[in-house]
C-alpha cells in the first residue's frame, strides 16, 4: 500500500513538473495604475467620440486608452504579452485602427477588448479598470 501511495505521488509530481508555462510568453510585471482623466481638457476630449484612442503614461510600458462605445472605455497596458520583459516589447495602435500590433514579434492584440488577434502571443494583453462619470466627464482608470 505504501509504495502504491508513493507511485502515484511520484507521478502527480511528474506530471506537474511537465505543465511549465510557455516560456514565450512571460508575465507582465504589475504596477500600480491610478490615473483621472478630465475629458472637458485637451487631448482627452477626444475620447469624447466613439472609436477614438489615445496613449497615455502609466502602467508598465504605457496604456492605450480606447473609447469602445458611448461613455465606455477600455484601458490597455502597451507592453506586449510575449517576451514581455524585452524592452521593445510595446504595443501600439496600427493603421487600420483595428489593431495594436507589436512590429517586434509581430504579435497583435483586437483594440476593443486587448484579445489575440494572431501570434506569436497567447496571452491577452493587460486591462486596467476604468470608471466614468457622464456628468463631470472624469475618466478614472486604475487597477
């Protein structure tokens, strides 16, 4: 009985050991995220309208802020999900506006929600929150 117990322990560990993740594709680091956007103010305000986009600071790399629908948005770390901690590792909006694309790996991501469009990326690109009150036109983006 004792050595059918260490048998199957044996393989669970094995087993474990073998689901390594992709070594391709790393974790983005976290960082704090809390940033309030004024969109009556100049760039912002272009945010305003329903497909717009703009880069801002914070985050690991910078953050793509997306106007996906009347006063909804969706905020974006640029820092590409593959290789992530090589330094040009960025993402950025590409001439369709459809996409952001990493011209490094050539990885790229859908603009209205960070998904994978095509690889060599797996991982969905990092979100942060966001908050938006229709009556001050504050955009609050924050993790």
């Amino acid at each position: 009985m004792k050595l059918l117990t260490i048998s199957i322990f044996t393989v669970f560990v094995l087993a474990l050991s073998n689901c390594k993740k992709n070594s391709s594709d790393s974790d983005v680091p976290n960082t704090l995220v809390d940033i309030t956007l004024y969109l009556t103010q100049y760039p912002y305000s272009n945010l305003n309208t329903v497909g717009n986009w703009l880069y801002i600071s914070g985050g690991v790399r910078g953050i793509v802020v997306y106007t996906s629908a009347p006063e909804q948005f969706v905020a974006i770390e640029r820092n590409c999900t593959y290789q992530s901690s090589n330094s040009s590792a960025i993402v950025s909006v590409d001439s369709s506006y459809a996409f952001l694309e990493d011209t490094t790996c050539g990885s790229k991501f859908y603009l209205n929600d960070a998904s994978v469009a095509n690889g060599p990326a797996t991982v969905p690109l990092k979100k942060y929150n966001t908050s938006y009150n229709p009556t001050t036109k504050i955009l609050h983006i924050y993790n």
